[in-house]
C-alpha cells in the first residue's frame, strides 16, 4: 500500500506538472490542494517537508521545459544568439530582485488559501487582456531589452500565489506585440532561470538553516511525476495558445478563485 507521504507526491506532482504550464497557477493550486489534503488526512503541516517538496516539483517542471524546448534551446546556444541570452538575462532581473528583498513575505503567502484565491482572480484577467489586446507582430528577435523587462515584470509579479507566471508573462508576452508561438516561448526560456534560480536559493537556505525533509525517496517521486506530466501540459498548452482559447484557463480561474475565497471566508466566520 502506498504511504501517505508518496500519494501526497504523487497528487501533488499531477497538480504541479499541469498547472505549472497551463496559465492557471501552480502555486496557488499547491497552496489550496495542500490545505485540502492536510484537512482531509489531518496531516498536520510541517513548512521543511512542504518547502522540500514544492522545491522537487518545480525541478521536475523546470525539465520538462528542458525536454519539450531542447531543439530550440540547442539551435539557439548554437547560433550564439546573444541579444536573445540578453532579453532572457533581463526578463530574469525583476524576479531576482523581488525575490531576495521580499522572500519571506513571499514564503508566508504562499501558505495562505485566501491569497492564493485573489491571485487566481488576477490571472484570469490578464488572460483575457492579453487575448483581447494581441497583435502578433513580432517573432522572439522582436523581444527588445524593453520589451523583456516589461515581460520580467509581469513575472515577478508571479511569485504572489494564484498569479500564474505562465499566464502572466505570456499576456505580457501579447500585450509587447509578440506573435503567440513567440510569447509562449519566450514565457518558458525565462522560467529556465527563474524556477532553477529559486530551487537553488531554497536548497541553499535549506542547508544553512540545517532543516532537511524527512523522506527523499517522496521528493524524488513527486519530481518525477511532475515531470511526465508537464511534458504532456506544455505540449497541450502550446496547442491551445495557437488556436487562441486563453479564455478557457480565465474561466476557469474564475471558478476555482472564487470557490477559495468563498470557502476562506466561510471558515473565518465560523472560527
């Protein structure tokens, strides 16, 4: 029978591996699956344990990019493309910085539902906007220095559980005048150094603080399992984004925002 410990894993992997591609947010939908899982098992929460395991699940995100992208980021490093390297290296700064001065605000959201419910309510706004707004001019060499911090900025915005930092910097990605496959590309080469970057800093933190999780062998399936399952996420998402149905994720933000904040408050009125 599998522990309880590894079926969290791997309903959380599944959790992490769509919606860490598809622009619905995975860490809201870590923070509120989490609550649900905690209230239905009575598992209580231990923050090295949960820390531990979001850091494995977006590792395993982060190679599904690697996978998915691997012609392209090889023709790239090949060609020696240097002023997109640069735009990528810019799009990251914003996140770096908001990241380091405030990551401990942020690791407090991060354990709050009602948070998590409002930020879903954000996404599902910049979804439509950045369909309503699209122009689809530019292909990935029309993405200025600009134009990549504008994009970096949308997804620094992102660390806020419940805005998705696909959603968001793919709108952004639309909102600069770039053509779809462009946008979402671009969206995925800056979550490269963004999502290893908070890994390592996480990893990091970890070992000072002398705090380790408690069963490696859960870590290691969870990564796994986000993994096979965003591969298959992103190569679903880029076919929606072709056909231009953002729509669809803004509703159902909607929905599952609304359905959060609507539970949140009921517990708070009867605590």
């Amino acid at each position: 029978m599998i522990g309880a410990e590894y079926l969290e894993a791997i309903v959380l992997g599944v959790v992490q591996g769509i919606a860490e591609f598809l622009p619905i947010s995975s860490s809201g939908h870590l923070v509120v699956c989490g609550a649900i899982w905690r209230e239905a098992t009575g598992k209580s929460a231990s923050p090295a344990d949960d820390l531990a395991l979001n850091v494995a699940l977006h590792v395993g995100s982060l190679f599904s990019i690697l996978w998915v992208y691997r012609r392209d980021l090889w023709a790239l490093a090949r060609a020696g493309d240097w002023r997109l390297g640069a735009a990528i290296v810019i799009a990251t700064i914003p996140t770096a910085i908001v990241g380091l001065l405030f990551q401990e605000r942020f690791e407090t959201a991060f354990a709050t539902p009602l948070v998590a419910g409002c930020g879903l309510l954000v996404t599902a706004c910049l979804l439509v906007l950045g369909q309503r707004l699209e122009r689809g001019e530019r292909g990935l060499a029309g993405i200025t220095a600009t134009r990549a911090a504008a994009i970096g900025a949308f997804q620094a915005a992102a660390l806020v559980p419940g805005i998705s930092r696909s959603g968001s910097t793919i709108a952004a990605g639309l909102f600069v005048g770039a053509k779809r496959d462009a946008a979402a590309a671009f969206s995925f080469f800056i979550a490269i150094p963004a999502i290893g970057g908070a890994a390592a800093l996480t990893f990091r933190d970890a070992i000072v603080s002398g705090v380790a999780p408690t069963n490696a062998g859960a870590l290691a399936l969870g990564a796994v399992v986000s993994f096979f399952v965003g591969v298959l996420a992103l190569r679903g998402l880029l076919r929606v984004i072709a056909r231009g149905k953002l729509h669809w994720f803004a509703a159902y933000c909607v929905i599952v925002g609304a359905g959060t904040i609507a539970w949140q408050l009921a517990e708070m009125a009867g605590s």
